[in-house]
C-alpha cells in the first residue's frame, strides 16, 4: 500500500511555522502546540524549510549567535512572566470589589 503524503495545511503555513523555529528560536513544542500539529510535523517543517532556505547568518559569529538565542528565550520568559502578573492583578482586583 503506498503512502500519500497528507497535504492538509499550505505551503505558506508550513513555511510560517518553520519560520518561528529558524527566525525567532522559538521552542518547536510551543510552535507545534499554537498550529495545532505535533512537534515531529514541526521538526519535518523546520527541516524542509533549512534545505531549501540558506537560514546561516554571515554577519554573526557563533557566539554572537548563540549570544542572540539566548536573549531571545529570556525576552520570551520575561513576556510570559508579565503575562501571568497581569492575569494576577485582573484577579485580585476582582476579588476584592
């Protein structure tokens, strides 16, 4: 039995999604759960999109690289701890009406 290939989201959305993980590192996991598909579509994606895209940066070292990954996870952990702070004062607000 040959297997098709199921093609159910765009190109332009696979592109998307690969695009988060390569420009703006963000986790596969959070990426595969905002889309709706599982972590190894995400990989698949990731993988597709460096094959046919030069995704190296020649104007960063690689410890400019790795300085730029790590900025980019703790400008994502300061977002979602502001997220939750907000969602705390919206609570204790309401409860003490």
């Amino acid at each position: 039995m040959a297997h098709k290939k199921s093609r159910r989201h765009s190109a332009e959305f696979r592109e998307a999604a690969a695009r988060e993980v390569v420009d703006k590192s963000r986790p596969v996991d959070d990426v595969a759960r905002d889309c709706g598909v599982t972590g190894q579509t995400i990989r698949n994606w990731v993988r597709e999109f460096r094959a046919g895209h030069d995704t190296t940066d020649p104007e960063l070292s690689g410890d400019e690289r790795a300085r730029l990954r790590e900025l980019e996870r703790r400008v994502r952990e300061l977002e979602e701890e502001n997220r939750f702070l907000g969602k705390s004062v919206a609570f204790f607000a309401k409860k003490h009406r």
